[in-house]
C-alpha cells in the first residue's frame, strides 16, 4: 500500500483511530463479560479461556486490531488523495467517497466473523457448545463496533462528504452518507437496552435449562459487568449521537444569525443526506432565495426607487394610487439633439450618465424621489410615496442645489422648474406592467417653468404656489421675476428665481 502523503495524515490517523477504537472498544467489553461467564460455565466455555485455546484468542483480538487499522486506512487513502490535492472528484471518485461509512461497516463484520473462525478451529473438539457460545457475544460485539464507529467517524468524515457531494444533488440523488437522525435514536436504544436485556436474558436462560452453564453457577459477575457495558456503552452513544445532531444544529443557527445581521453569503457544508442534511440543504436554499430576493430589490430600486420597493413590499396597498400635495422638480437639458449631432454616442452616454448622476445626489441629499428619466430630462417628486410636511422647502433646496452642480458641467445647458399642488401619486398601467408615478397640473407646470428657466440667467424658476409653503429660510433665497401665461396653459403663472 502506498505511504500517505504528510498534508493527509491527520485526518488520515483520525480516521483510524476513530474506526480502530470502535472496535478495540467493543472487543474489551465482549472479552471481560466472556471471561467472567468461563468462571462459572464448565466443558468447552471453561477451556476456551486456558491453555493454547486462550492464546488463540489473545493472538485473534489482536491480530484482529491491525486488521482494522489496516482496513481503514486502506478505504480512507484513496480519497484522500484527491480531497487534499484540492481538485475536483470524479464521478467514481464521489461514490468512493461516499461508500466510506457502508465500507467500513462491512469491513467491521467481515473482521468480526472471520475472527470466530480460527477459536472454533481450536475448540474443534466441542464445535457446537463452543459456536453457541461465540454467536452472542459476536452479535453484540459487531453491532456495537458498527454503531459506535459510525458515530465516532462522523466528524472526520463530514470535509470529505461535503467535498465529495456534487453542489446540484438532490435528497433523493445520492445515498446517504450517515445514518438518519432515527436510526441514530435507534442504536441508542440498541446499545443501553436490546443489547444488554438479551444478554442478561440469555444468561438466566441458559442456566435455567442447563444449557452450557450449571444450574448452581452464579451469574451475579456477568450480569453485574453486562450491565456496566450497556452503561457504557449508552453513554458513549448518548455523547456521539448528540454530538452529531447538534453539531449541525449549531453551525445552522450560527449561519442565521449571521444571516440575520446582513450576511447573505454565509452558507453552511452539507455532508449528509439524512434529515441534518436536509436541514443544512434547506438553510442554503433559503439563504440564496434571500441573495436572489435583494438583488432584485436592488435592481427594482434603482429603476423605481427604495420608496417605491418598500412600499410594494409592504404591499400598503391604501398607498397604491392617493391624491396629495406635493413640489414637484423638473430639469431638461438644452440643445440636447445638436449635442447627439456633434459628438459620438459614447460621449453623449457619458454625458448624459454625469447629468444624471448629479441629479440623483441632489435630490436624494433632500429625501426626494427621482420618479423617471426622459430622454435628456428628469423629474423629481417631493413629498409622495412617502408623505413629507417640508416636501416645498426640499425642492426648492434641491433645485439651487443642482444648478450649482449643472454649472460645473460647462457642455451641458439646462432648465430647472418646480411646481406644487395636488396631484395623483400611484401605479398605472396593466395589472401585468405598471409605474408608479404622479399626474396632475403641478406636473406639467414645472416642465413648462424647466422651458422658461433657459432663459433665465440662472436656469431656475419656481411658481408661487411652491414658494408659498417654504420655509423662511427657503423663501428668502427666491426673489420674483416675472408673470406670465406659460406654454400651453390659460392662466398666467407667478415666478420666482434664486438669489445670486
């Protein structure tokens, strides 16, 4: 067998021990409760522990020992290889790895029963008496090293399992890699109760009808060490068993508490296909929906607006389509059409990214609502989808805002208006497709004072009605220029333009 390489001996050696100790376990245990039976049994049972028969034994038990270890490292190696090179298996690399926990078992119950073989050899003489006496003791020895090395192999095993199982497997598409959390309980119940009672029922049995074991023989030592071996052996189970539920179960709620502060990548290994690892494949699943849920919400937001996302998320549907007082902000640019004529289309897109970027600072800067880009223009809403009392004051702070920030961008002239009143704020379109934006006068109000504003020295207008519920310290930054009937509209309208 080829040696090892050093970066896997580690998880090499405790895999070993883990499979080598089972059994070393178990086989004392049979051994003591056996020895403490020959002082009291006579024929064949007394003679299996003196003279050559009794080295027989020694000489089994432990050659019995090196077969394990040998065993293990023989179904552990090859998947090492591949798992500590850091590649990815093979198919046929998978299900070798997968196989460890049903290869080890058959390797325990092959060792276990080929080792009766050379004491019954020896005793050949009393085969049948000698072969009643072995049965038993081989049963529960061979149960119990399975059961406890499953359970102490789980954990060296779980890097392995959850390298080995492809990232698209299913529950039902691989076999399962550990014991179920029911038939954990079960081997439990197998090692504290079956194992023991039917020991101690076999014993009391035996004497009762003669059979190997005299009728006067005292049975209090193998019963009394019996005993103590299910005591053992129900504590070790007890530990591995809860070991390996809650091990899994810690690692989930830690995720979700991580989860629970923001962390969307933190995902945890799957290594088994029983109910924990369902429990850890659902946890995986619920944490990419929730990946895939923000990013959409990312996505919707940057199209609609945050407000807009909470709002159909809190599905506030008395929010869906009212009628409320709002300021309403409108920017066009000028000479957009000889701008697309003079210079290439990436430059213009650039051009045009900066427009609106500077836009967006602005009015987010004033808890405003940027409700649509057209074209070369945006509006801006203050004051819906989310009520706002200073929804005036904050569109008249961000219309002088982004002047300032316009007159920076020297290729680009522009036209700032901002209106108010009472409008309809909500959805429109088909139950399939809508936008949530808002209709009414003071819309079109404000595209028509962005139009006036070109030809105003500092490109921004307001009308009376947004000026009157400003603050003070708002209206005192606007002085009145003119009055006039705006384009396509009866009435004329009162304007205001910032102070210099």
């Amino acid at each position: 067998m080829t040696p090892a390489p050093p970066e896997f001996r580690r998880p090499l050696a405790r895999y070993i021990a883990g499979v080598t100790l089972a059994h070393v376990m178990a086989a004392t245990e049979v051994l003591l409760v056996m020895a403490a039976l020959g002082h009291e049994a006579h024929g064949a049972i007394g003679a299996m522990f003196v003279g050559h028969s009794a080295v027989i034994v020694s000489v089994v038990v432990v050659l019995a020992v090196f077969a394990i270890a040998i065993g293990a490292a023989w179904i552990f190696i090859p998947t090492l290889r591949w798992y500590s090179a850091g590649v990815e298996p093979t198919a046929a690399q998978r299900e070798t790895a997968l196989a460890i926990p049903r290869r080890q078992t058959a390797m325990l119950a092959a060792v276990w029963v080929i080792s009766a073989i050379p004491v019954l050899v020896v005793n050949r003489g009393a085969a049948a008496p000698t072969g009643l006496l072995i049965i038993p003791p081989l049963v529960f020895g061979t149960t119990a090293a399975i059961l406890t090395a499953l359970l102490l192999t789980v954990r060296a095993l779980r890097p392995i399992t959850a390298a080995a199982l492809p990232d698209d497997a299913t529950v039902d598409s691989t076999h399962d890699t550990a014991p179920s959390v029911m038939v954990r309980l079960l081997s439990v119940w197998v090692l504290i109760s079956a194992l023991p009672s039917f020991g101690v029922a076999g014993l009391i049995l035996a004497r009762s009808n003669g059979w190997l074991i005299d009728r006067s023989a005292s049975l209090e030592l193998p019963i009394l060490l019996l005993m103590a071996v299910g005591v053992l052996w129900g504590l070790r189970a007890m530990i591995l068993v809860s070991q390996s539920i809650s091990d899994p179960v810690r690692d989930v709620v830690e995720a979700m508490a991580d989860v629970g502060q923001g962390n969307l990548e933190h995902t945890v290994s799957v290594y088994e296909r029983s109910e924990v690892g369902r429990l850890q494949t659902g946890f995986n699943r619920m944490v990419i929906g929730l990946r895939e849920r923000e990013l959409l919400r990312d996505l919707f937001g940057r199209n609609v607006g945050g407000d807009v996302v909470s709002l159909l998320v809190n599905r506030d549907e008395s929010s869906y389509g009212v009628e409320r007082d709002v300021a309403v902000m409108f920017i066009d640019l000028a000479g957009s059409t000889q701008l697309a004529a003079s210079l290439p289309p990436q430059q213009v897109a650039e051009l045009l990214n900066t427009f609106f970027q500077s836009v967006v600072l602005a009015v987010d800067n004033h808890g405003g609502f940027v409700n649509k880009f057209q074209g070369d223009a945006a509006l801006a809403v203050f004051g819906a989808p989310v009520d706002s009392p200073t929804a005036h004051t904050d569109a008249l702070a961000t219309a002088r805002e982004l002047a300032g920030r316009m007159r920076e961008l020297q290729e680009l002239d522009f036209g700032i208006g901002v209106a108010a009143g009472q409008v309809f704020a909500g959805f429109v379109g088909a139950l399939n497709r809508f936008e949530y934006t808002v209709i009414g006068d003071a819309v079109n109000e404000s595209a028509r004072l962005a139009d006036r504003a070109k030809k105003e020295p500092g490109r921004v207008l307001c009308s009376a009605a947004a000026l009157h519920d400003a603050d003070t310290d708002e209206r005192e930054h606007w002085v009145p220029t003119t009055s006039e009937v705006l384009r396509g509209r009866s009435a004329p309208t009162e304007m205001f333009a910032p102070t210099a």
